[in-house]
C-alpha cells in the first residue's frame, strides 16, 4: 500500500472461509468479514475506494434492494459497490470483458448514471494462466462515483469495432492503446464466431504494458477531513453512519443527538438547553421530509392533510418553548444540520423580522409530482414525452410507451424527426440518431443538406425527406449589391487581391513573379513580397495610388491587414538613441492614398461577372448558411414545481433555449421573469442530466 495511504481502513468480505479466515490473520489491523457480500451491512456512501476481482458467472445473488434488476452477480457486484463508495469515491474492479464488450447496453446503462469511467485496461487472454491456471480476456475497470444520478448515455455504453471488424466496446475504439493484446474472434470455445478474445502480443512484457496503460488513466479522489467534532472522545463512541439519515444532519439514537458526517455519527456535547432545541428541529425536520416525499409521490389527499396536520402540532409545539425557527438561539443551535434552510422557509417573515404567516406547505400542496406514464396512444405523444423526460428523440423509450416498431414510429413522425445522417459516422455513436425537426431544419443548414444529399445517394429511401425538408430551410441567397467586400476580408482568395493590385497599378509584366500577394492563415496576416523593389518612375506606384515615403504596395499590405498607414520620421536624441517621430503630413498624404484604394477596390470587386458569380456563392455558403432554432417549451413538464407557479409561453420558451441551445441572453425587461427562467433551467438541465453544476452569469 502506498505510503500515502498506510494510515486508511480496511474492510474486506470473503465468501471462502478458509480464504477469509487467512485473510484475517494476515491483516489483524483489517475488518475482513467472512460472508456474501450481499450479507454485508456497512452503509451506503461510507467507503472512499472499492477494490476487488469480481465474481463472474451467469447466476443471481438474493438482495432485495437489487432484485428488481435483475442483475447477474458481476452486475450485481458492480451496483453495489457504487452505492457503498461516497460520492467522488474510486470502484476499480477486475472484471470479465463481458461488462464492457456484452451486446446489451442496459447494465453500462446503470452504472454511467451513476459512476464516470475514468479509464479501463483490457488484458491479454493469458494474464491469468500461471496462478489461476484460467485463460479469459478480463478487464480492469476504474470507475468514479458521481454525487448524483444522472440520465446520461456517455460514448462507452455502446458498442463499436476493431479494424478487423472484431465487435469492441466504443472506449477501446477510441483508445485501442488500453488493449494489452490483440482482439480477435475465438472459435475454440463454442465453435462459432460470436466469442471474442484478446490475444497477447508475442514478445510483450505484460508488467511493463500494464504500467504504462495504468499511468494514462487520469483521475483525482479527494481527501475527506473530519472537522472539530471528530476529537478522540468523538471518535471514540461514534458509530457507522446510518443511510437512512442525510449526510450533515443531526439524528437521534437512543434519545441522544448524534451528527453524521461522512461514513460516521459522532455524539454531539452542547447545553441541554440547546440539545432541546435540536431535538425539536430534528421532529420538525423529518415530518417535514415526509410531507415532501408525500407529495412527490402524489399520495393521496388524506394522507398530505394527515401529514400538514403533524406540520403543524410540531411546528406550534416547537415555537411555543423555541421561539421562530429563524431566531439566533434556534440557528445557532441547527445551523450545521443541512435542512436548516428549509426549515426557515416554513416561517414567512415580514419587514421586521416577525413572523407574518406559516407557509403555504402548511396548508397546499407546494409540490407538482413526477407524472409517471407508461403508455401512450400514438406516436406524436411519445414523442412528446421523450423530449421531455430525455431532452431527445429516444426510439427505444418510445417504443416502450407505445408498443410500436420504431419504424412505424419513423413513419408516423416523418417530417417531425428526422434520421441524423452524422449518427455512427466515423465509427461515433455519440450524435443521436433521430432529431427533432426544430433541432435539425437550423444552424448550418447548407452544411446540412450537403450531408443530407450523400446520404441520399446511397440510402434514398431514408433521407430523401431530409433533402426536401433541408432544401425548404434554405436562406435566401443574397445578391452582388446585398454584400459589401472590403479589401483585406480573408474569405476572398488571394488570387482576387492580386489580380486586383495588378491592374490597379499595372505591374510590369516582368515584376509579377517578384511582387506576389501572400495571406497565412495561421497567423491571419497579408503579406506583399516585393514592395519595395518598385521603380521611382512607376506614377502609378508611387504617386496616384502611393507616395515617395509608402508606395502603393506597401499601403495596399497595410490595408490587407487592417491598418492604417502611418509614415515616421527617424532622429536622433542628445544621447544618441532613436527616435521614431510620426510624419503627419505623409502620414496624411498615404491615408487619402489608402481610402483611394479602398474605393477602387469596392468599385472592382464585383464588375467582373464570372468573379462576381463565384464570391457571392462563395459568401452565401460561408456566411448566409445559418437559420435560427425556434424553441419551444410547451413540452418540459416541470417536475416538483409549486403548483402556484405558472410560467409564461416566452419563459418555457427561453427554458428551452438554455438547455438546448448552449449559451443563451435572457434580454427581458424587468419584470419578465428572468429569475424563474434561470432556476426553472438549472433545475430542468439537473434533472434530465444536461449538466451537473449550473453557473449563472448576471
């Protein structure tokens, strides 16, 4: 064990007795427990690293917090664990290539709401032979749990394939460098060709690939400090944490408070005058919760004003002997228990601090519940509902509500959704594979429909509607005198700009190859080789379009890169230093020279029609090619909501443009309802997992 880690805990289970009462005497310091690991009963969120080589076989495990999903006992092995590690937590299991390589995606599922994958490793076939005598293809798997569960679908859920077409999870297409072998298909176990295996490379050191893969993956755990309650006499007569009670929150065992912090709950020593109080809150606080819980579960009325009822024999009770929740004495008191705040909230305060009236969780249902539906009728409806519990068009989900093929469902929604002709491209499945049409019919749209026009030469029958609705959302083309070119714009080719200072200054045939016009496009810069080699006689040059001190070359280099010309004079100070001193009178002779140019290239640009032709085509491809997304919000349902609020169409509306159109500018007056649109965002883009942290810039 490292250095860094000698002072941790250790806690094992063993199924084997022999195995686990070895396992004790050669760790005395461990708590090693000799049972199923479904027996165990250590907490929820208590371990901060989970470690092990997983058991793998096509039978189940009893547990009844798990049953219901029907997990095989890798599976089973995997979801535990990420429950019992803390948020930020670390599970790295050996596993089979099963978890990562088996067709059905629903377990990866499970665990990317719950956990991101830092990395994996995929061992060679033999990496097990000499000391268990069994040769798999296994994988190491390291895993971070995340501090809420979120509906996500990252690129590792799914599968994809080797150059030799050998079936793979996406993450080992992505970096094949973490397989320590060679996947190929093995015929030897079945006598088919639906079993893969890793192969080890001939002459490779399986200890050195090792470590070189385990250094590329990338992942910080950090440290949990105990505060000033963890003391030796805390630590002493703490006990585990119970899952049941939320982590920094006061709870009661045997008629004294403890206070959980972490994996513990440790006793807590204050007056007894004050321990009154946290017992009060903490009676107020759980009927509190459960009122809540009632009515995100939509209990019926009876048991919501059975519950209010409760509410408020606690809440007068308390402040009968306590005083207002919001008093100094009763915070001071509960402060630290994280549902002080809510708390608070069931006291509405006037400008005095007095209390004006309870809230209205005292006699209302605050709460809008989840509607859970599990069909629907038609194939409009459900899509309706997976744009609002998935933020996407899920054909799988949708399938689930209506009973229908997802091609009658294609069929049905022709029009409305549209097949991603991006989706899979490349070997990715990260796009999803239909979009809404608001989605697809904007942004760069003749992109789009140049996509839309290979897909349909070779699958006509699928995108064929996408050609015809993309041809539909064109922009108009702008014309010649819609556009305005100035000379230095980088989108015109460096031909054009040539052609054009050629004849403008009529270079000499012989001069052309030396005076060339050059634009890098790493550094954005024009350049004009051999300005300076010009004659003194050429008028053109130096005198129409240029000046004795800036010939017309150089201005035209100045102007190509968007500056003014300004001519210096040199001299010299009492000690002999440099002096640049601004010549204003050349200065300004060059600058009527510059805006000549200008003038003449406007008047230019456009005269030639094969030219002009090719630059607005030109302009209308790169710069008119973009329409703007309509949002609609009609469709977010708003879960958990106070039935008291009701938003306004251009609220749901700018809803739906923060969390589907990336940065967004809520321009409102005052008084539109920036705010409920800024909560109402975060909280939807939380819930659907669009995000995980929510800044607001204001």
């Amino acid at each position: 064990m490292p250095d860094s880690m000698q002072n941790s805990k250790l806690y094992g289970v063993e199924l084997d007795g022999i195995t686990g009462r070895m396992a004790q005497q050669l760790y005395p310091n461990a708590d090693i427990k000799v049972m199923g690991f479904e027996k165990t009963d250590t907490p929820n969120a208590f371990f901060d690293v989970a470690i092990g080589n997983v058991p793998f076989g096509s039978y189940k495990i009893n547990d009844k917090q798990y049953n219901k999903n029907d997990f095989l006992i890798h599976d089973y092995f995997f979801a535990k664990a990420l429950d019992q590690v803390r948020p930020g937590g670390i599970v790295a299991f050996i596993t089979s290539k099963g978890t990562l390589d088996k067709a059905n995606p629903e377990v990866r599922k499970y665990i990317a709401q719950r956990a991101e994958l830092l990395g994996a490793v995929r061992l060679p076939n033999d990496a097990f032979l000499k000391n268990a005598g069994t040769e798999v293809t296994s994988d190491i798997i390291f895993l971070q749990k995340r501090d809420r569960l979120i509906d996500i679908q990252p690129e590792w859920v799914h599968l994809g394939q080797t150059d030799d077409g050998v079936p793979v999870n996406s993450y080992f297409v992505d970096n094949p460098h973490m397989m320590l072998g060679t996947m190929a298909v093995d015929d030897r176990m079945y006598g088919g060709n639906s079993e893969t295996t890793c192969n080890p490379i001939e002459g490779a050191n399986l200890s050195e690939q090792l470590k070189t893969a385990l250094s590329l993956i990338q992942g910080q755990i950090t440290e949990v400090e105990l505060d000033d309650l963890a003391d030796e006499m805390a630590v002493r007569d703490s006990v585990p944490a119970d899952p049941n009670v939320r982590n920094f929150s006061y709870t009661m065992i045997d008629n004294n408070v403890y206070f959980r912090e972490n994996s513990r709950m440790y006793p807590v020593d204050m007056p007894a005058a004050m321990l009154e109080r946290v017992k009060g809150m903490i009676a107020l606080r759980d009927v509190t919760h459960r009122l809540i819980q009632y009515q995100l579960d939509d209990y019926p009325d009876s048991y919501i004003r059975s519950a209010q009822n409760e509410l408020n024999r606690a809440y007068d009770n308390f402040t009968r002997r306590n005083g207002l929740i919001n008093s100094t004495a009763n915070g001071r008191a509960f402060q630290a228990d994280s549902a002080y705040y809510l708390l608070c909230s069931l006291e509405i305060l006037n400008e005095n601090n007095e209390l004006d009236r309870k809230s209205d969780m005292f006699t209302k249902r605050t709460i809008k519940q989840k509607a859970v539906i599990t069909s629907v009728d038609t194939s409009a409806e459900a899509l309706a509902i997976s744009i609002a519990q998935k933020a996407r068009v899920d054909m799988d989900f949708m399938a689930e509500l209506t009973g229908f093929t997802p091609e009658k469902i294609a069929g049905d929604l022709q029009g409305v959704i549209f097949r991603n002709p991006l989706y899979g491209f490349g070997g990715k499945t990260a796009d999803n594979e239909f979009l809404p049409a608001d989605e697809y019919l904007s942004g760069n749209v003749r992109e789009k429909l140049e996509w839309a026009k290979r897909s349909a030469e070779l699958y006509p029958d699928d995108y064929t509607v996408n050609v015809k609705a993309l041809e539909q959302a064109q922009p108009k083309n702008l014309d010649a005198s819609e556009i305005s070119v100035r000379l230095g714009s980088t989108w015109v080719d460096k031909e054009y700009i040539q052609n054009f200072m050629y004849e403008l200054l009529q270079t000499p045939g012989f001069y052309r190859d030396l005076i060339k016009v050059n634009y890098s496009a790493i550094t954005g810069e024009w350049n004009v080789t051999g300005k300076n080699n010009v004659s003194y006689s050429d008028v053109l040059a130096n005198t129409t379009y240029g000046t004795t001190r800036a010939n017309g070359y150089k201005i035209i280099e100045d102007t190509l890169n968007l500056r003014d010309v300004r001519i210096y004079d040199t001299k010299r100070d009492s000690e002999g230093r440099e002096q640049r001193i601004l010549n204003k009178k050349e200065t300004m002779l060059a600058c009527q020279r510059q805006e000549a140019i200008k003038e003449k290239f406007k008047d230019w640009i456009f005269t030639d029609p094969e030219r002009r032709q090719a630059l607005v085509a030109k302009y209308n491809k790169v710069f008119n090619s973009t329409r703007p997304r309509e949002y609609d919000g009609t469709h977010i349902d708003f879960a958990g909501i106070s039935p008291e609020i009701s938003l306004k169409p251009h609220q749901t509306a700018a809803i739906a443009r923060i969390m589907y159109g990336g940065n967004t500018l809520l321009a409102h007056e005052v008084g539109a309802g920036k705010t409920f649109e800024m909560v109402g965002a975060s909280m939807e883009s939380k819930r659907l997992g669009l995000c995980q942290t929510y800044f607001i810039v204001g």
